[in-house]
C-alpha cells in the first residue's frame, strides 16, 4: 500500500470529533492501543484491525501509571516520527497521541482493578502493572468508542485481563487477541528488545525454544512438577533470570498441575542482562 500523511488527534476533543463523524456515517472503529516503538508486531496488529473495521485508530502513548518508580519509564524506547513513518504504509486513518496531561488531568485520582485474572503471573512481580494498564485502557476505550480494538498475545494476560474488564464494566467494544510476531529465532517481538546487548540477543530465543521444547513433553504427559524445574534449570544455565514459569488455563489463567482437554498455555518471565523478557505458548492437546 502506498503512503499517506496520516492525521493526528493530541486531544479527546479533536478524536472524539472524528471518530463520531464516521460513526455518523455507520462506519465502524478499530483502535490499536501502542506505547509506540513500533516494530512488526505492532504492525500485524493494524493489518488484522483493518480486516476488522472501516477505519483505524492507533494510539500512540507511554502511560506513566504502569510503571513502577524503579522500572523503565524514563528510558523506554520513542520515536514518533519513526513510528508515523511505519504506520503511513498502512491502512490507518487517524493516529491518536495525547500528552500525559491530557490524559491525566490535574487531580486524576481514578483506577481501576480488575481482580483475580490480574493474579499471579506478571500481577506478583508487577503489582502496580494491570491497574495502570486497565484505566488507561479503559480511558482509551471511552475516549475513542471503538467497536474493534486488538492487542497482541505476547502479553497475554493483559489480554485476557482487558477483555474482563469490558465485559465487567459493559464497554461495547470487541476486544480481539492477535498472534505473537517473531523474529526469524523465535524471540517474540518487543519494543524492549533494544535493550538486549549483542550477546544477550544470540542468546534471547533460547527462552522460546526451551519453552517449546517443555510444551511437548508436557503434551507427552510428563509431570508439571518434573517439566517445570527442568526448564527452570537450563534457562538459568543459559543465562536467565527466571521471575516465572507456569502452566496456567488458557482462558481462566487457572493454574494446572496436570495437563488435560482444557486450553492450556505455558507462561514466563525472566530477566536477560538488564532486560524482561515475557513469552507463552501454547501446550499441546495431549498425545
């Protein structure tokens, strides 16, 4: 597709000015929230919102309130004009990138938390996470009245912890997962993997693999409580940092210590250097 100058929104009032006007026209809204840095990833998930609605809004907008005072927020990676560069290749009609004052006025004293799917998981290493996650999504959700949005399921309990919160909450709007993107290794696509050193990078897709290879076995009935430490153990001899490794539901993010007919995902989380890497991926139906 060729490119276009895409128009900007820095204001709820100027998107919401434009998202009404095509719902004046019955035209239907996919937003694609970001934090912008945009690789191939992000970008799947434009082309899959396209196939989804008549027009597309990506939200481009590092939200403070998910960022513990410890972590990342002063260094994560920024690059507007690079990110407008990638998306005017595409089929997006508006990208929306309000200013932290915009989207927490003076006196902002609103959260929201979305309990139990939050558990566990990235919920214990990063307890401030989902509650900043959740209201600005749901601010996102408000401002901009999408019927679609999409989001990725790299980071898969956020998935899952959004789509409680619009249905809990009654938000009209279909909140679609879209399959994680890879690098040609297997490491999963994110915006933090510019923080991978050279060798931690030749090293970073051995957290896919040895997750894939502990899906199989659990697929060939071996025990959790045997697959489990095994994986712990070679990824800490690669070099890893292990903060998790669970078997969980699929679709309730119920922990599973043996592996049946139910949908079932193996999760991680693990530091590489000075990096957090998160996967999952899918257990097979057992054989």
């Amino acid at each position: 597709m060729p490119k276009h100058q895409i128009p900007f929104a820095r204001t709820v009032a100027n998107l919401r000015a434009q998202v009404d006007a095509w719902h004046a026209a019955n035209k239907t809204v996919a937003l694609v929230p970001t934090m912008g840095a945009l690789h191939t990833g992000h970008l799947s998930l434009v082309k899959l919102a396209e196939t989804h609605a008549d027009h597309v809004v990506v939200s481009i907008f590092v939200n403070p309130t998910q960022f513990a005072a410890n972590e990342d927020l002063g260094t994560y990676p920024r690059d507007e004009v690079g990110d407008v560069e990638k998306l005017s290749a595409h089929k997006v009609d508006l990208i929306y990138a309000p200013t932290p004052e915009e989207m927490y006025p003076e006196g902002f004293s609103t959260t929201i938390a979305v309990n139990g799917i939050s558990d566990g998981l990235c919920g214990s290493s990063r307890p401030h996470f989902f509650g900043g996650v959740a209201t600005v999504v749901a601010k996102l959700f408000l401002q901009c009245r999408p019927d679609v949005a999409v989001f990725g399921e790299k980071d898969y309990q956020q998935l899952l912890v959004i789509r409680r919160m619009a249905r809990d909450l009654d938000l009209p709007v279909n909140v679609i997962g879209a399959p994680i993107v890879r690098e040609p290794d297997g490491l999963a696509m994110s915006s933090r993997n510019a923080y991978l050193s050279e060798v931690d990078r030749k090293t970073a897709p051995k957290l896919n693999e040895l997750l894939r290879s502990a899906a199989n076995l659990l697929a060939e009935g071996r025990a959790t409580s045997k697959v489990i430490p095994n994986l712990k153990k070679r990824l800490s001899e690669a070099g890893f940092d292990v903060d998790y490794l669970e078997v969980r539901h699929a679709e309730t993010l119920a922990p599973l210590d043996i592996i049946g007919k139910t949908p079932t995902r193996l999760f991680a989380a693990a530091i590489l250097g000075k990096t957090r890497l998160i996967d999952n991926v899918v257990v097979p139906a057992p054989r």
